[in-house]
C-alpha cells in the first residue's frame, strides 16, 4: 500500500524490515487483553462437535466463523454479533446491540445468508458453544438452509481463531480508537469500519488480499504471516 511512495523517496524496505522498524519504534498497534465474557456455554441446548479439524480451505463460503465481541464505550457496553468467512476473512454479517440476546446473532446470520452472492452449498458453519448459537431459532436457520452447525469442544478460543483475530483486528485497530474519541457508536460510524476493513485492510494471511479481493479467488492463498510482536518483544530486550 505504501509501496509507491518509498520508490518515490527512493526507500528500499522489504516488509519484514518495515516490521522490523515498527517494532523499534513501538509502532505496531497493541493488543488489549480481553476480560470482559460474553460467552455462556452453561445451557442445556444440544452442542455439536468440531467439524473443522485438518480442513484445508481453497475457497469462500466453505466455512464461516461466528463470534460475538463487546466495545467499551465511555456510557455502556456494547456487542458486536460477527458472522466472518474463514477463508477470506470478509464479515458477511453483523449486528451491534446493547444485550446478549439470541435475536442479534440470529438476525446476524440472516444478513450474511442474505448479503452473499455465492452459493453456500456444503457450507460450515462454526462457532462456540454460546447460548446464542445453540439456540433453537439459530439451528433452525442453519438447518433451513442445510449449513453444517460445527463447535468449539473444550472453550479453547483457539478452536476458533479466525473469528478471535477478526475481533482482535476490529477493536485494536479501528473500534478502540473510535470509541476514545466519542462517547457512543452508532450503526452508521460501525457500517463504515466494516467496509474499511472489508475493502481497505489486507491480511497477512491472505496473500496480502484484502478481505474483499480474497472472497473472489480460489485455490490456496499464501501465508505471510509472521509474530511480529514477539520478535518486538525482543527487540526491547
């Protein structure tokens, strides 16, 4: 993205040095901890076992991920309800309210169903085991539309990685900093950070596609992805 300039100004960086001098610098964007819970798996809906194990993806809508994440605003928490697609990383779906209703994430995957203009035959549909996605108006959807249902097992948040990142991506890198600067979020300001990262963000992960450009390809994309905030860490040291 900032290729052109640095040949303008005659800069040769490749992007691992780039990285390099971030992390010198402390210019890499901090990760917060999470603490605040929104996940309640103590219910007696049926769960499902994972079903994405050892899967190799080669293409969009072959699995999404859903998550629900809060924003701490300066009057109220607020929850953003996710529904992402692994491959690509494109959210297809989502919904900001005031509660942990089952409504929100149900009309959530309702906007994704609804938003994609490809065919979701075979689809995965995975998730944790929250009560919002267990919920019998939530599987019904999914059955109605014969989307596999796959869960999380053992509340491991990294048997749902791909939906933790997203999160991480939203709120360190564009919610966070929104909110500092304002009291409250509104769907309008939300609708605009979507597409930002839908169309603007390119993913390590993807080949250095944005989530947009990745939802239209197929095959493999190559993984750029490197800890660069460990290595930060060292560079301290």
């Amino acid at each position: 993205m900032i290729k052109e300039d640095m040949d303008r100004l005659n800069i040769k960086m490749g992007r691992d040095a780039l990285f390099d001098l971030l992390a010198s610098e402390h210019m890499l964007v901090q990760r917060r901890k999470r603490k605040h819970i929104t996940t309640n798996s103590n219910h007696w809906y049926r769960k499902y076992p994972n079903l994405i194990k050892g899967i190799t993806l080669d293409g969009p809508n072959q699995i999404w991920v859903s998550d629900i994440t809060y924003i701490r605003t300066k009057q109220e928490f607020l929850y953003l309800f996710l529904i992402s697609d692994a491959y690509s990383k494109k959210i297809l779906g989502y919904r900001l309210a005031n509660n942990l209703d089952s409504v929100h994430a149900v009309n959530s995957l309702q906007d994704a169903i609804k938003n994609n203009c490809q065919s979701i035959s075979g689809l995965i549909h995975h998730s944790d085991r929250g009560i919002q996605y267990c919920s019998k108006e939530y599987t019904d959807l999914l059955n109605k539309h014969s989307v596999s249902i796959s869960m999380t097992e053992n509340g491991d948040p990294l048997e749902n990685s791909i939906a933790e990142r997203i999160n991480g991506i939203l709120k360190d890198e564009y919610l966070n900093d929104a909110t500092n600067k304002q009291s409250d979020l509104d769907i309008k300001q939300l609708k605009n950070i979507i597409e930002k990262y839908n169309k603007l963000r390119p993913h390590l992960s993807c080949d250095m596609l944005t989530p947009e450009e990745a939802h239209k390809c197929t095959g493999s994309l190559r993984r750029k992805w490197k800890n660069y905030y460990r290595k930060k860490v060292n560079l301290r040291v």
